[in-house]
C-alpha cells in the first residue's frame, strides 16, 4: 500500500509539473525526508500527505490514500462544451 502512495505523489508532482524541491520550498528538512520517502528508504509520513494535499487542494485524499476515485476532485475540473448553455 506505501508503494502505492509514493507513486501516487510522483503522479500528483507530475501531473503540477513539479518536483520534491517545490513541494518543499524552502524547507531543506522537509525536502531531504520528502526525497528519503518517495525513493523507498523511509516510510510515508502524515506530513508529507498533509503537506501534498495543502499544496494541491484539488486532489482527492481519498484517491491519494486509497486509490479510489480520480486523482483531480470532480469540483475542480474544466467544464465541459456545452455545460453552461441553455437551450
């Protein structure tokens, strides 16, 4: 299941076109566990998810958790052709 977590982050960071450095900002800790955690050599941490989903307040926690559902919540995707015509 944490591998299936790590991945979805790189998904997340892939998605913004982003990486653990901007996720991190300018903090050098959290970019150093960040980078420890999504390469396999510490376990995934509350803060890490807490801090994904505060940066990226689109995505699903249920999807980054458990895989359910899709990545972007359904509130923040384009509106589709036609939605906000009236006939």
């Amino acid at each position: 299941m944490e591998s299936s977590i790590r991945q979805r982050i790189k998904d997340v960071l892939s998605f913004h076109n982003s990486n653990t450095n901007q996720l991190a900002g300018d903090d050098a800790n959290f970019q150093n566990r960040l980078s420890r955690q999504i390469n396999h050599t510490s376990t995934i941490s509350c803060d890490t998810i807490s801090r994904v989903l505060s940066a990226y307040p689109e995505v699903s926690a249920e999807w980054l958790l458990r895989g359910k559902g899709e990545m972007i919540l359904s509130d923040n995707l384009p509106p589709i052709l036609g939605d906000d015509f009236e006939d």
